[in-house]
C-alpha cells in the first residue's frame, strides 16, 4: 500500500487527526512519535502496520512505550 493510498483510506474512514499528522511529518514538523505497542494508532492492524512504516519512511522516528509507562 502506497502513502497515497493510506491517505485515500484514513480520508475515507475519517481520521483526520492521523492525515494531519502524515501531513507535518512530511513538512518535517514531525520528528518523533510515541506509540503504546500494544495498541498502536489503529485498531486495523494492516493499515496500523502500514502507517507506521509510511512514517519511518518519512523519517519519523517510531519509539514504542510499554502500557506501564507514563506518555509525557
């Protein structure tokens, strides 16, 4: 699945949030992003997949955080 086609499928289910975040992270207004591994961005867990690679693509650093841990 290409970038684009993430972008067409986050659009169509309405996840505006996460089109905004694509968008800075290609501006390079995104550097890193905190994600709890066990729940990841998404419930589908192919798109999920394939959105955090479209963000290392991007050259968003991916740093996993354990459920325990404190998001600050």
């Amino acid at each position: 699945m290409t970038k684009e086609e993430v972008l067409d499928e986050l659009k169509k289910r309405k996840m505006d949030d996460i089109v905004e975040l694509i968008e800075d992270a290609e501006a390079g207004q995104l550097e890193e992003l905190e994600i709890v591994e066990s729940i990841g961005l998404l419930y589908d867990r192919d798109l999920n997949h394939t959105l955090i690679q479209v963000f290392k693509d991007l050259g968003v650093e991916i740093v996993y955080v354990s459920d325990d841990e404190e998001i600050e």
